[in-house]
C-alpha cells in the first residue's frame, strides 16, 4: 500500500512542481535559469523572434499610430520579445519613448513572465532614427581619420542619443572589410584594410558599449555582417561570394575575432553566401569556427528575412519551415523575421516533432536574456527618463565636426591651388553642392537616406558653408542641381564663371543603402562627366582653376577627369558638419589630414587592394617579340592623402633588428613637419615577409599612430612590433609567423628585421 502511494505521490508532486514554477511569477527574479525553467516552449521561441515595428504600427500624416490590438497579438498571443527599426522614417524622441513606454507596457503588464521586450534599430553613424540627432561621417570616412579615439567617441555620442531615445540595441558597426568598391554598402565599411577595421571596430564597440551596458551611456552593439559579405564575386548586394578558407580567415574573420575580444555582445549573420552555403545555414561559421574557434559567447541574430530567403532565393531549404530548422540548427539564436509569425510557429512545430532540441533552444533564449538583463531591462524596463539629457548636446556637433575634417581627403594640389584665399570670387557648381542627402549618404533619417525634408532644420549644404566663408559677394552660383537631373547650358556656365577666380564643382554620389545602391559601373555617371567636361572648358577659357569636391560612399572612377581640374577632395559621406569640413577645407581654416581608407581605382575592370601579392605588382617581358609591361596602377593607393604642409621622414630605426618568439622590436622614426602650417599626419607603419610558404603581400599595414606637429618642430614616433603582428595564414589554415626576414616600412623609409622562433 504504502508503495502505491508512494506511486501516486510522485506524479503528483511533480505535477505541482510544474504548476508551480509555470505560474504567473513576475519575471523579477532575473536569474536566467529559474526564469527558463518558468518559460512554456512558445514563449522561449517568441524570445528568439523579432519583428518589424510596421508589424504593430502605421504612419499616418507622418505620425506614428501603435495599433494596440496587434502589439497584443504580438507579444501576449504570440511571445514576441523584440521589435526593431521604423516603419518608414525617424520620430521625435518624445514619439520613440510614448511607443517603446506602451509596447513594453503590454510586455510588463499583460503577459505571464512579464518578461521585457527589447527593442533594436540600426544607429549606423549617429542615431540616424531620431529626429535632430547628430550624424557622424559613415565608417569609411572614420576609416580615413586614422584616429581611434574620434571613432570611439563618436560611438559613445550615438550610444548616448539612442538610448536617450529609449533604445538600448544598436545594430552596428559594420566589420566587413571593403575590398570591392561596387558593393553598395563599401561605405559602411572602415576600408579595405584587415588592421584599420580591427582597430576602428574595437574603439566603435568600446564607444557604443563602454563599460557597463545598464549605464545610460551604453548600447549594446552589433558585429555585423558574420562573414564574407562584402566581396561578392559580382559587386552587388547579398550575392554569392567565393572566398577560399586561407583569405576567410586572413582577411575577413580578424575583425570578428578582434571585437570578440573586446566583448561585444551580439552579431549579425552575413545574408549571402559563401562558397556555396548560405551563411545562415553554415554550422560551420556560425557554431564550429564563430563559437568553437573564436570563443564567441554572445547572441548571434538573422539578417532581415533572411532565414526565409534560404528557401526562396538560395534554395538551400526546400520548405520555409526546413529553412528555419536549418538556421537553427546552424546556430542562430533570434531571427529578425520580421514581417509574420512564420518563423515562430515552425520552431514550436519543429521542437514538437522532435527535430530540434528544447535543449537547443535554451541555449539562444539563455544568450537573449542574459542580453537583457545586462541592459538592465529586467530593473528598468520602461524609458530611461534621466537619459534624455544626453540627447542633442551642442557640444555632439563638434565631435561630428572634427571627425568628418579629419576624415576629407586631399588627393591633388597642383601648385597649392588649395587653400582658397577669403577674398577671391568662387563659382560653386555641380549636384553635391546643394545636397544634404549626398552629404550624410546611407540611413539618413530614413533607411536610403534621400529625403531632405527630415533633416534638422539649417543644416548645411556645401554652396552654403562655401557662401558662409566667402560672403554673397564673392560668391557665384548659377543654378541647383539634382543628382538625377544635371542638365545644364555650357555657355551660361561659361558666362557665369567670368568673374571666377576659382570653381568648385561637386560631384559624386547621392544617398542609397544596400541593393537599391547596386551599380553596374564604377565610372562616375556620365551625366556628371558632361557637366565635368563643360565646367573645366569654361574654367579654362575664364582661367578659373577647378576644383573637384566628390561626396561619395565608394570611389568612383574619375581617370579622365582627374587631369583636367586642379585640385581633388575626397568628401565621402561625412555626415551633419560634412559641407563645414569642406569649407573649412577649401578656405585653409583647417588643414586636412585625412589618408584613403582604400585604394582608388583608376579603371573600373583594374580593382585591386594595396595588400596584393607580388604577382600582381608588376610583371614585364623584355624580349621583343613578346615585350609586354603591366604594373599595379591605381588613381591612389591606400594611405594616400596631402596636406597643406609637409613632413619628413628620417632615422628609421628598428631595434633590435632580431625578433624572438616572446620578445618585440622598436621601430622608431623621427617625423619633422617642414612646412609652414601646423598639421596632422597618420604615421603608418607597413611590413612585409620577404619570403614565406604562403605568398605574402607586397606590404601590409601593422601598425599607426598620428601625430599633430607645429611647423618647425619633430617627433620621434615609436612602434612595437611582436610576432603576431607579422603573422599570416599558412597553408594548414593556422596563425603563423615564418623565421626569416622582413622589411618595414615608414614614410618612405625602410629597414629590416630577422625572425626566429628559437
Ligand atoms: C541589413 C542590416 C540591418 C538589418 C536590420 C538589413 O537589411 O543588412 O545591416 O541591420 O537590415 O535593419
């Protein structure tokens, strides 16, 4: 008897157990495992589904109207636990806090675990999604800054306004290295080279994340895209790349590994594919190479429907539902689905029939809510009011200020033609010059960045900054242009520039982000080279000297241009205080600095990077029957950029000049600014293996460090070199340095260096 009760006792007290832990507990207590173990199946699968705000809310008159039936459906009937991005453009602050307030009212309020939901957005450069924030110049211009700690400033300014904003994930920065100009997201990129993005990532973490993500300071940060999206064998957006596992791990993984390293808390699957495989059904990269390899602990999130698109665009998947086991499976922990409930009811049937894993599961919910208890959501779930003081400060636009002047490249001088003196007459001409859109690119206020009418109110264009530092009357105009729209009449140009001492003609690229900014040429439209051709016709009939001011996100080839004008700047998107730079630029109030991010090709079909192997440097054949002579030949090299004054490069030492296994060398070199102008100069320190088992690169860059000299004066600039600063992928894949000789290079100069390993 007394074992039939106990029989019946058993069940029982399991059954209450159950009961028990699955009642209606606020989800207070914040210790992920007594919460999971709370947590029915649907509402862990609703934590790993993120949806669109265009799924709960719609813009009418351009106001904003939360539809509080379907956030109910959302997040009580379906346990959705985060929400991302706009419907169509940005809001005011006070908008962003009355609709994060109220979702997460429903989230607290109405549902069993009371579980908070988290809300994302992409703050790309700036809190590009709220209204009157700052925005900074796109990362390729940071890139050009070679200074870390702008970049990481800038970070924590954009971390400040989007939590002011009441949000607390930031879906940046971008660590694709840009090594293919086409791909309409180069901008996005700090550049083609491995070591420029590991250091610019790593301080735009460090910016966005600081050091504690409960702070009102902080945003938790996004890695993006995990692996290989920005070199598409075709250029275009989310096309297949072909990538070999030794330039995988040489040149696209460092920058994942370095932020890794640094702790950023979540990252962004890749939305193509590569070598075949979709990246969001890749075990391989996503769970063998980022978790096991890397040591990655944090959440990993789909790309925008891309777990979908696994079965209609790669057709991996033969079903939608498979699509989902297979990411999952892959290792991914949220899906930004985002548009339907697809996503989650194919988990929950999937864990039913047994293909998945509740085990599985619990190890992305685990990840998602530890993410949000370390923003503090389970203490603070609403919007921070004491945060909205860090929105709008004056002094944000200073910041924005010197990083796109520090970022604006000088590519051509002829004979000083640049600085402009105050007193000359300027003719501005040409569709950057009235542009915001083209000033600020990418997720501008909205996701393609080309309405104007959201900009904050007497923001600059370049023709203005240009008539601030001239006055009205030195100032020329002849009409607005549209980048869509250049038709113009040569001679009422040719008449207008009569009085010119100078022209200033503004060319480039308007906003666009992702696939709609995929081209099919790299040569800038012809549109411009026309109203080019008549400009520098003009000017030199009216012996006006041209200047070329481009506002671009990836170079565009101006080979047959180049010759014609005097001098070159290179603007890329740089953001709110981008046509300030300019002008401070043109009229010498401030002397640029900025170094190229990448190289600039002179033909569209000659794309190569400055790190290419010696093959591709030069080849010639002198016998005559057969002579032929090809050499690496770009418009600029990586690292190119002029200044108003110059600087000389001696003593270059490198010492020891043996490297051992556990010790470094010092390279040092003395830098003396010759010049008559105070100035700022990278100093970039580049090596190479002369001989290795893997072909090494002509150079490549390994450290920099800049400087601000006074005219007259000098510095000694010191580098440590280690030897993992020279290592390279060897054959079997692996990290390695090879005894034998190196040569570094600085400013010119060069000396060398033994490794040996014993
Ligand atoms: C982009 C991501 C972005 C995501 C969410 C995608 O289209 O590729 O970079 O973070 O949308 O908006």
């Amino acid at each position: 008897m007394k074992r039939k009760y106990i029989y019946l006792l058993v069940p029982a007290l399991a059954i209450c157990m159950v009961l028990f832990v699955r009642s209606a507990k606020p989800a207070k207590d914040t210790d992920i495992e007594v919460l999971l173990s709370r947590m029915t199946l649907e509402e862990k699968v609703g934590q790993m589904t993120n949806l669109t705000l265009s799924t709960i809310a719609r813009e009418e008159e351009n106001n904003l109207i939360l539809e509080i039936p379907k956030v109910k459906d959302a997040i009580i009937a379906h346990n959705i636990g985060s929400f991302q991005n706009v419907v169509s453009h940005a809001y005011s602050v006070e908008t962003w806090h009355t609709i994060i307030n109220q979702i997460q009212d429903v989230s607290m309020k109405e549902t069993r675990m009371k579980i908070p939901f988290l809300y994302c957005i992409d703050a790309v450069h700036g809190a590009n999604y709220s209204l009157n924030s700052t925005l900074f110049p796109h990362n390729l211009a940071l890139g050009a800054t070679r200074n870390p700690e702008l970049v990481k400033k800038c970070a924590e300014i954009t971390a400040k306004e989007v939590r002011a904003s009441g949000i607390r994930y930031n879906f940046s920065p971008v660590l694709d290295v840009g090594r293919q100009p086409l791909w309409p997201r180069f901008a996005e990129t700090f550049g083609e080279d491995v070591y420029l993005t590991k250091v610019m990532g790593v301080a735009s973490i460090k910016g966005y994340e600081g050091s504690d993500l409960k702070s009102i300071n902080s945003v938790a940060s996004c890695m993006k895209h995990y692996v290989g999206y920005s070199v598409p064998d075709n250029g275009k957006d989310r096309a297949s790349a072909n990538i070999p596992e030794i330039a995988l791990r040489e040149y696209f993984l460092p920058s994942f590994k370095a932020a890794i390293d640094a702790k950023a808390h979540t990252l962004m699957v890749n939305s193509a594919e590569v070598n075949g495989v979709p990246v969001h059904a890749s075990k391989y990269l996503l769970s063998d190479v980022l978790r096991g390899e890397l040591g990655y602990k944090g959440v990993v999130i789909s790309d925008w429907e891309d777990v979908k698109k696994m079965h209609e665009r790669h057709r991996v998947a033969e079903s939608y539902k498979e699509a989902v086991r297979l990411s999952v499976e892959a290792g991914i922990d949220m899906c930004i689905v985002p548009m339907d409930f697809k996503f989650y009811e194919y988990l929950i049937e999937l864990v039913k029939e047994g293909k998945i894993s509740e085990d599985r599961i619990n190890q992305s919910v685990r990840r998602i809510l530890e993410l949000k208890k370390e923003l503090g959501l389970f203490e603070k779930p609403y919007v921070e009011k004491e945060a909205l003081k860090n929105f709008g400060l004056a002094e944000y636009k200073t910041v924005a200020l010197d990083a796109a002047r520090e970022s604006v490249t000088l590519l051509k001088n002829t004979n000083q033609t640049l600085p402009i003196a105050k007193s000359k007459k300027v003719f501005v001409i040409g569709p950057g010059s009235v542009s915001l859109t083209a000033l600020n690119g990418a997720w501008s206020y909205t996701w393609q960045g080309k309405e104007s009418k959201y900009f904050p109110q007497g923001e600059r264009t370049i023709a203005s900054a240009i008539r601030s530092e001239i006055g009205d009357d030195n100032f020329l105009y002849y009409k607005d242009f549209d980048f869509r729209d250049s038709t113009f009449n040569v001679e009422e140009i040719r008449k207008a520039t009569e009085t010119a001492d100078y022209i200033v003609l503004c060319l480039g690229e308007d906003a666009y982000a992702e696939t709609p900014g995929n081209i099919k040429d790299l040569n800038l439209p012809a549109a411009q080279m026309r109203l080019a051709k008549g400009v520098c016709w003009a000017g030199k009939l009216n012996k006006a000297p041209v200047i070329l001011v481009l506002t671009s996100g990836r170079p565009r080839i101006i080979r047959e241009l180049e010759p014609e004008v005097s001098a070159i700047l290179f603007a890329y998107w740089p953001g709110s205080q981008g046509a300030s730079a300019v002008g401070d630029i043109l009229f010498g109030d401030y002397n640029p600095n900025g170094k190229l991010p990448f190289t600039y090709p002179k033909f569209p079909g000659d794309i190569n990077t400055y790190d290419h192997k010696q093959l591709d440097e030069a080849v010639e054949e002198t016998v005559p029957e057969y002579k032929y002579y090809y050499k690496f030949d770009p418009q600029w090299e990586f690292g190119y950029g002029l200044s108003y004054t110059t600087f000389e490069y001696s003593n270059l030492t490198v010492s020891p000049d043996k490297l051992t296994a556990t010790g470094s060398v010092k390279v040092s070199v003395t830098v003396k600014n010759t010049g008559k102008l105070a100035g700022k100069e990278s100093v970039e320190l580049y090596a190479r293996d002369l001989y290795a088992s893997v072909t090494p690169s002509v150079k490549r860059l390994r450290a920099f460090k800049k400087i601000n000299l006074e005219p007259g004066t000098s510095q000694v600039v010191e580098f440590q070199l280690t030897k993992d600063d020279l290592a390279f992928v060897g054959q079997n894949m692996k990290w390695i340095t090879e005894a034998g000789e190196f040569e570094v290079m600085v400013g010119g100069l060069k000396g060398k260096l033994n490794y040996n390993d014993k």
